[in-house]
C-alpha cells in the first residue's frame, strides 16, 4: 500500500517537473527563434533545453559547430539560474557555400546577449582539433555538429569522447537525409556499443556514454 503511494508521489513529481521544463521551453522559444540556424525546430531545440536542465549541477555543455547560436541559445537558456557551462566551438568563419560569409562570430555574440545568456556561453573561436589537444574538463553533454564530412565526425568524436563522463550525452546532428558522412559514422558508432539508451529527435541522434 505504502509502495503504491511512494510510486504515485515520484510519478507526479517527474511529471510536474516535464510539465515545468515544457512550461519553460515555451516562454523561451521566441527568443531561440530569432536565431538562424539549421534545427528542425522546435523538438531539437526542445531537446538541447531540456537536456541542459537534466543535466548534473555544474555541467560542462560542448558543441561542435555553434554557426549563429541557435543551438547553443536553446542549450543556454536551460542553464539558466544554475552554474551549468556551454562551450561553443566554431571558426566562425562561414563559406562561400552553405553558410554564406559575414561577421559570425559577431553575430553569434550578439544572439547569445540577445537571449540574456552570455553568463552560460564560452566561445571559442578555433579548429575543434584544436580545442580538443588542450581541454581538459570533464565533459558531461557533446554536442557534434561541425564539418559534416565522416573523417571530420570521427576525428571530433574521437578526440572529445574521452572527457566525456560515464553517463554523459553525446548527440550528433543531422544523422538523416543527405548526410551520408554523419548518417555512416552514427551507425558506426551504434554498433560500436560504446553508447547505450540510443534516441533520436528527427535528424539529431544521441545516446550515453556507458
Ligand atoms: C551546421 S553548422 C552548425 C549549426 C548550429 N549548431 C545551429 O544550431 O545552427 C556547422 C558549423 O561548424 C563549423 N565548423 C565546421 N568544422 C569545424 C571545425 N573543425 N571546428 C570548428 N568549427 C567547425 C562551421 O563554421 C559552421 O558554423
């Protein structure tokens, strides 16, 4: 009986707490939409929120390819109130191609202020191989969205992997549709079993560090 009503209190406080986090992410979402970026939005913009609110107290958020700062807004502004970090990783140079050229990395400041979030983002303006030969924080969500290519999705993967806490999140975007090079190491990486509780929200896969 006892076992019952202790069953019944946890379910409705999970619930109340989606409840909260959707409440949330529904009041901060005009502010993510007024960044350009390449989400399938709203549910992987709901995704990053929500991942950022679940994650442990302090966390330290790494992404690959920040581009404007969509993902990196809708990351941040789950950090809000607590001491949880993202750290941004782009050249923030754009291309003569998909991205377009321009002044990004002013314009990925200007959107993470524009959100009220700065106090929650690191840029760091450098090749993710880089960034990677010099970090040492423990990491607990990675975030792959940089070059496309599969040597690039391997090598960013591979080089970050090991900070990454047992039971950290490692999501890669853009595992469907054109994207043979993320598509082939995703499936790589799942029969791999170094992940387990394996997801996906539309283009953007994840799983956790076993
Ligand atoms: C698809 S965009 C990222 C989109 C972004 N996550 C969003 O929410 O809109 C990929 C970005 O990765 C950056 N990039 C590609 N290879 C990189 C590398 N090796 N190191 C750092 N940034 C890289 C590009 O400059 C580009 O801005």
């Amino acid at each position: 009986m006892n076992l019952k009503r202790t069953l019944k209190r946890i379910v409705k406080t999970i619930q109340s707490r989606l409840d909260k986090d959707l409440k949330d992410f529904e009041k901060s979402y005009p502010l993510i939409d007024q960044v350009p970026g390449f989400l399938k939005s709203p549910q992987q913009e709901r995704w990053f929120f929500t991942t950022a609110r679940k994650a442990p107290d302090n966390a330290v958020i790494v992404e690959i390819g920040s581009f404007q700062g969509r993902s990196t807004v809708s990351f941040a502004l789950g950090c809000v109130g607590t001491q949880k970090h993202v750290y941004a990783i782009d050249l923030f140079e754009g291309d003569n191609d998909m991205y377009g050229v321009g002044d990004f990395q002013n314009r990925f400041v200007h959107h993470v202020k524009s959100c009220g979030v700065e106090a929650h983002v690191t840029p760091i303006k450098q090749h993710s191989l880089e960034v990677a030969a010099t970090w040492s924080k423990p990491i607990d969500v990675l975030f792959i969205d940089g070059s496309h290519e599969y040597d690039d999705v391997k090598a960013d993967f591979h080089a970050f992997f090991p900070f990454v806490k047992k039971g950290g999140i490692i999501a890669f975007h853009d595992i469907k549709g054109k994207w043979e090079g993320v598509i082939r190491f995703w499936n790589e990486t799942q029969a791999s079993g170094l992940l387990e509780k394996v997801g996906a929200v539309s283009s953007l896969g994840y799983g956790t560090k076993k």
